[in-house]
C-alpha cells in the first residue's frame, strides 16, 4: 500500500494520478486540524508569466447601482474577472506541454497534438478530466536547508540538495506523494515582479527526475514555473507533464507552512472543471 492509503495496483486515470480517495491512512495524519491556505491572493497587478494573459477585474453592479432591481431595501454588488488559467496559483494540466518528434507534437502517453486540439480546445488531458488531489504532502524548505533566507537568483535546485533538506527535516519522499519546493521567491511576489518572472530559483532536470524516481505524483512551488529560470527549453515541463504525467502547481504560498516548520501534512487540491483547458485557478489546502 502506497503512502494515500490506496492499493497500489490503483488504476490511473490522469497520469500518475489515481481516483481519490480519503484514506484512513491520511485522517491519521491530521492531529490538531490545523488548515493551511497555499494560494496567493488574487488581485491587479499580480505577477503573469510571458504568453499568458493578465488578471483583471472590475465592478459589474455596485450596490447603489442594484436599486430597483429588488423589492424592498435589498442591494447587492457582483464584478467582473478577466485572466488566463495559469494565473496566480494554478496546476497545469498535462495538455499544457508537448514534444515535438519529428513532424509531430506528442502529449503524455503518447496522444497526438494533431488528433486532440481543435478550435474548441484539446480533447486529451485536459484540466476537467484531472481528478481532484487528495493525498499526503511534504514541503521542502530548501533555503533552510542550506542555511539562507531565500535562494539566489537562478539557483538550480539539485538531487543532492533535496536529500539533505530530506536529511535535515527527518522526512522521506515515498510513493504517491506530493511534493513542494520552497524557494523563498515569494518575497518578491507584488514587490519585484520582474525578477520573480524571469530569473527565480527552482529545481534542475536532475532534481526533477528525483522526486518523481522517489514517488512524487504532482508537485508544486512558489514560482511562476517550477523549474529554475532562465530555462530557454523548460526541459523539466516536458520530462513532468509529457514524459511522467506529473501535474505541476505554481505561484503556492508557502511562507506559513515553513515559518511554523509544518513539513508533512495532507494536501486537498480541486482543479476547476473547464472543458478543453490547459490549466487551472486553485486554492490547494494543507491540514496537518
């Protein structure tokens, strides 16, 4: 039996990802039902990756603006959002990325670009076929680890440096785990945006290939890309989303669970069901 609780013959039905299911074996981690909330909050000015359109959102009805269309002395307000799914904290979906081979692009398990995308969007792999997340996490702080605040710009987090972070936080990456990378970056969050979009630490091809021979089955950090940049060929995307069928989560808020050493908990992740979609808003949940 796997570290959620399911027999590990499970069939998967989204990658690495099996149907979900709230294990006994997980209740018994949580001991005082404390909830963590991994999201940035959502607001103008947010940091973007390149090639993904920004986050906007303004007033639709304000309540004086609501008079008349009750009866009686009710009012009410509503507004409008604009963005791109991978905006703020998201999970890409497996479709996200592809490989070209030769006059074709492949997705994970083979599927074709040309037999899956059309006007409407990609019909394999897409965001509302991902299975709600349920399953243990683990945090690797790995700026403690090494004994600084915040990783340098462009650190390439490496093999070797999430052993010791295991080493030094006295955890173990196992099967069916998720797994997320603490880089400090998020200091930079609505402070220095360029920076955090264009030069932020994350893990090499090397740590990646790691974490998923240990077991991982989705990971995550609090990067706009889970890899270190620059990455001009985003190698680890690939090997992830096409090669594994390891979703990735982005932008996560990290800071609480790290400032209160809170490194083993389980992790509550429900994608929103957008037909056709390359990714999804989040708001993932820790309770330990």
């Amino acid at each position: 039996m796997d570290m959620t609780g399911n027999l590990e013959h499970t069939a998967k039905i989204y990658g690495k990802l099996s149907f979900p299911q709230f294990t006994p074996q997980l209740i018994s981690m949580i001991r005082t039902g404390r909830v963590y909330s991994l999201q940035q909050v959502l607001e103008p000015g947010i940091p973007v990756f390149e090639g993904h359109a920004p986050f906007k959102i303004m007033p639709h009805i304000r309540h004086f603006d609501s008079d008349g269309i009750l009866e009686g002395s009710g009012g009410f307000a509503s507004e409008l959002t604009m963005m791109g799914q991978h905006t703020g904290t998201h999970i890409d979906a497996l479709c996200h990325f592809s490989k070209r081979v030769g006059d074709e692009r492949y997705f994970f398990g083979g599927q074709t670009v040309s037999d899956a995308e059309n006007h409407e969007g990609i019909l394999k792999w897409s965001v509302e076929q991902m299975p709600p997340i349920i399953t243990k996490g683990v945090l690797l702080d790995i700026p403690k680890a090494l004994g600084v605040d915040i990783l340098e710009d462009s650190y390439a987090i490496t093999a070797e440096d999430i052993k010791l972070c295991e080493e030094k936080q006295g955890i173990h990456i196992t099967n069916g785990m998720c797994v997320l990378t603490r880089t400090g970056f998020s200091k930079y969050w609505m402070k220095e945006n360029k920076r955090f979009l264009s030069r932020h630490a994350g893990v090499n091809l090397q740590a990646a290939q790691y974490l998923v021979e240990k077991g991982a089955i989705v990971v995550g950090g609090d990067t706009s890309t889970f890899e270190v940049l620059p990455s001009p060929k985003h190698d680890v995307h690939i090997y992830l989303l096409v090669e594994q069928g390891v979703p990735i989560m982005e932008c996560l808020n990290l800071e609480q669970l790290a400032q209160e050493q809170v490194y083993e908990f389980v992790i509550i992740v429900t994608p929103l069901k957008l037909k056709g979609v390359t990714a999804s808003v989040i708001h993932p949940i820790a309770i330990c």
